[in-house]
C-alpha cells in the first residue's frame, strides 16, 4: 500500500491527516486544504479497495485516511514486546516438531 500511496503522492496525507482550515482562512489557504481533503478520500478509497470483509471491520469506523492506516497499523505491525512474544512461541512450535 504504502508504494501505492507514495505512486499517487497521497503519503503525506496519510501520515500527517488533513490539518484544520481556520475560520478566517484566506483563498489559498481553502483551496490547499480543498486538495488536502480531495488527497485524503482518494487514499481512504484506496485502503478500503485493498480490504477484504474481515479487515475492513477493523477501520470501518475511521474517517480518514491516516485514522485507517493507524489502525491498520497497529493491528498487523504490534509492538515489540508482542512480536517476541510471536516469535518465542512460533520457536517453541519448531522445537516440538
């Protein structure tokens, strides 16, 4: 996904999100955030395009595009100590062969 994002210059939005317009804000600046959020449902349309049923359930609360990939993110990547703990069970499998 991430080769896909970085193809269609939509990384960016998918890692920082979409900031905030201002209340005030000028021409140029609604236009930006105009093209921010354009950016932002076109990766969002592409992560849910390569879902399938189970894994949509995951993200099918997000609103955005960077909410999903944090989602995603933290489902399938885990932190440290839970890949040890993986491995160390999948070693264990091995040695009872």
């Amino acid at each position: 996904m991430r080769v896909l994002f970085d193809y269609y210059e939509l990384w960016d939005v998918v890692e920082s999100g979409v900031s905030t317009l201002a209340a005030n804000a000028t021409e140029a600046q609604r236009v930006a955030h105009r093209d921010q959020k354009k950016k932002d449902n076109k990766a969002f349309y592409l992560i849910h395009q390569g879902m399938n049923e189970e894994t949509f359930e995951h993200i099918e609360g997000a609103t955005t595009a960077s909410e999903a990939w944090t989602i995603l993110s933290t489902n399938y990547k885990g932190d440290d100590k839970i890949k040890r703990v993986r491995l160390q069970t999948l070693r264990r499998q091995y040695e009872l062969l």
